[in-house]
C-alpha cells in the first residue's frame, strides 16, 4: 500500500516510521528550526526507497547556495533517479537537475509548473519561492505563493509557512499594509516561523517604522531564534533596526553575539555579518579585527564562481580585512564565471561584477570609480538576488561615495530620493 503525506500525496517507498520523520523534517524546514537533515537522514535509515527523502535532502544541500553542498546533492538526487517515482517526485527531480547545472530560472519554472499541479506540496513551494528570492524575482516572490492559496486553509499541515511566504512576497512588491496582516497572522499561528516573522521585520524596515521594529523582534524573540537555522539574519534585522536609530553599542553587542560570535560557517550568515559590518563602517565606525575572523571563513568560496550575491559580500570581507590575495582571487573567479554557461553568468554580467568591484573601489579610495560603477546597476540590482533591504547597501555605498567623491548635487539628490521613499 502506498503512503502519502498529510495533504494526501502519494510517497514512493515510505513507511510509516519514515513518513513520521519525513513529516517532522518538512516541519523543521517551513520553520527553519531543528536539523531537517539528520531527520530526512533517519528517514532514509527507515526507508531506503523514500524518493522524496532524497529529493528533500538534495534540495537542502543546493538552497544555501554553498557550492559545498552541490556533490551531496547530485548523489541524492542519483539516488532518488534509481528509484520508482510518482509524476510530482518527478518533477522535483527535474527542478533539481536544473539548479544542479546552475540553471535557477528553469529550476524556477518548473517549480512553478509543479506548484499549479500540486498547490498543497509545501516543499516546492518553499524551494520555489527560496529560488524566487535568489534571482531576485519579486513579482514570482508574490505569485508562486498567491496562486496557490484557494487550496490552502488553516485546517491543513503548513498553512502557517503559506502565509509566511505569501507575507514576504506581498512586502517584496509593496504591498505593505496586507503583507504586514498576513506575516502576524503567520506567526500568530507559528510563533516558531522564522520566515513569516522576518516578513514583518522587512515591511517595518521599508516603512521606516524602527522602533516598532525593535519591538517586533525582541516580543517573540525565543519563537524566531530557539535552534534555528534561520536565527542569525532575524538578528541581522534587529541590528538593522538598531542601526536606523543610532544605536550604535546595541548593535556592535549583536554584531559580537549571535551574527559573528558563533563563526557560522554558513553562507548566508556569513551575508548578514559581512553586510552588517559594511553598514556599520559606512557610518564611520570603527570595527577593528572583526573582518579578519569573518574574511578567512569566506577565503574558501574565493575560488567558487556559485552566485554572484556572495561573491559581493566575500569583497566587503577581504578589503575589510587587507586581503588583497582574496579580493583578487575572487575578481578572476568572476572574470571566469562570465564565461561559464549557466544563470550566474547573467547575474554576474549585469549587477554582480560591477557591484564586487564598487565595494573594492570603495575600499581603496576610490570613491567616484565606485560612483560609475554603481549608478549604472543600482535600478537593475535585483537581477542579482537579495531583498530590497540587503540591496538597500548598494544605495548606502553609492550616497557614501558620492560624498567622499566631492559630488555632493547627486549625493542630496540621492538623500532626497531616499527621504521620500522612506515617508
């Protein structure tokens, strides 16, 4: 007899002991807690034949977009392929084929696809709306999630994680005042959700609402941060929210405790301590050592050529640090990846080279190099990925060089653009 899920998929291979782990390795990851792998590895221990288990492990190890991950994710994926599969495994086989040859956008299709077949599959809505946010797709970021919300009511397993992405689409293209609704009512019903509370964190960010914020955060911070996986860039937001009131000693104490202090290894923590840093140095303050740490843990994806995102986040490390030999491995990494055939190439060509190398011009003096660099991307950023909130550094960088340039008619059109948007 074939198993299915709990919202009534059928799962090749399962047993019952592996569908109870299966099920709590999806919960894990719709609320970014706990260690989704060892549970899908336990699955697996239970049921060998689990296609989806090696599917789902496979999409874990691609969607931190560390390069790392990309072996254990082929094997998984090599292994679900030897295994009979229903028509929607199949489909999360061929998504993940996609992005294993750097292929985001068709990954993104065909999740999309898979999503109008299967609207109640949170786990290719989740990778879907993940890729969405990579390729720096708002509008995706909204629709993936909308269409499939007809079939969606609380009653049914996720609904909570539904909400949550539906929240930070909604907020990624404008729509604060239902984004907002939606991301509480998310994590009214999941306190745990990481996802649908940082929805939230970023409306009150885009509105400039700092103080509210503060409050935010810090009134659910055991839901958000309790073994989480996501737990770092929730404090990120916080620090941000710090930040855009001036205060400086409550976020340096963040910035020493949960977003550099554990050394993660993990990519997008790294992001958020790299981002965080570059803020605080743009305001003139001091961050001593603190790059030197965070630049040898990015010294490995020098090398990588994966996502155009980091490789701009590594720079801010390296010319933080002096590190001229990672900074120039890491231009010649991009050199080559414009060459290679695959999504990043495109990232790269049309914001990320320019935006790498602005950080290095920055870095070095060279405030009116930075200024042709950016002008030309700033309107064009997110075809290189990030939130509106992580691409606000480029903005932050282009005013500060337009300063320190002497251009001082541009750098107050900038502030005026800016006040404006922020009212």
């Amino acid at each position: 007899m074939t198993l299915e899920d709990s919202a009534g998929h059928a799962l090749s291979g399962a047993t019952p002991t592996a569908l109870d782990v299966l099920e709590t390795a999806l919960h894990q990851f719709r609320c970014f807690i706990g260690d989704p792998v060892a549970s899908l590895d336990a699955a697996l221990a239970a049921a060998p034949e689990l296609a989806m288990g090696h599917l789902f492990k496979a999409w874990l190890h691609l969607l931190g977009t560390d390069p790392a991950g990309t072996p254990v994710a082929q094997e998984a994926l090599r292994q679900a392929q030897a295994l009979p599969m229903t028509e929607r495994e199949r489909g999360h086989a061929t998504a993940l084929g996609h992005l294993l040859q750097g292929r985001w956008r068709a990954a993104g299709r065909t999740l999309e696809d898979l999503s109008i077949l299967y609207p109640l599959d949170t786990l290719a809505l989740q990778a879907g709306h993940q890729i969405d946010f990579f390729t720096g797709d708002s509008r995706m970021l909204h629709d993936r999630i909308a269409r499939a919300m007809p079939a969606w009511h609380r009653s049914i397993t996720g609904y909570h994680a539904v909400l949550g992405m539906l929240a930070f689409g909604l907020e990624e293209t404008g729509r604060y005042s239902r984004a907002e609704r939606v991301g509480r009512q998310c994590v009214e019903l999941e306190p745990r959700d990481g996802w649908g509370q940082h929805a939230v964190a970023h409306v009150l960010e885009m509105q400039n609402r700092r103080q509210e914020g503060v409050a935010w955060m810090r009134g659910n911070c055991a839901g958000w941060s309790a073994d989480s996986f996501f737990a770092v860039h929730n404090w990120w937001h916080l620090a941000l929210f710090h930040l855009g009131q001036d205060q400086i000693d409550e976020v340096l104490a963040l910035v020493d405790g949960p977003i550099c202090g554990g050394a993660s290894q993990v990519v997008v923590d790294m992001i958020d301590a790299s981002a965080m840093l570059w803020r605080l140095q743009l305001r003139g303050v001091d961050v001593g050592q603190r790059w030197h740490a965070l630049a040898e843990r990015w010294t490995r994806l020098a090398g990588a050529g994966h996502y155009a995102f980091n490789d701009m986040h590594a720079m801010m490390a390296f010319m933080g640090s002096g590190r001229a030999d990672g900074a120039a491995a890491l231009l010649a990494t991009q050199a080559a990846a414009l060459l290679a055939d695959n999504d990043n190439a495109g990232f790269t060509r049309d914001v990320g080279h320019a935006a790498t190398r602005a950080i290095q011009s920055h870095a070095e003096g060279r405030y009116a190099h930075a200024v042709d660099l950016l002008r030309p991307v700033r309107n064009i950023a997110h075809r290189f990925g990030g939130s509106h909130a992580q691409r606000d550094l480029l903005d932050l960088t282009l005013i500060d060089a337009a300063q320190r340039s002497g251009q001082q008619p541009l750098a107050q059109a900038l502030l005026d653009e800016r006040a404006s948007a922020q009212a």
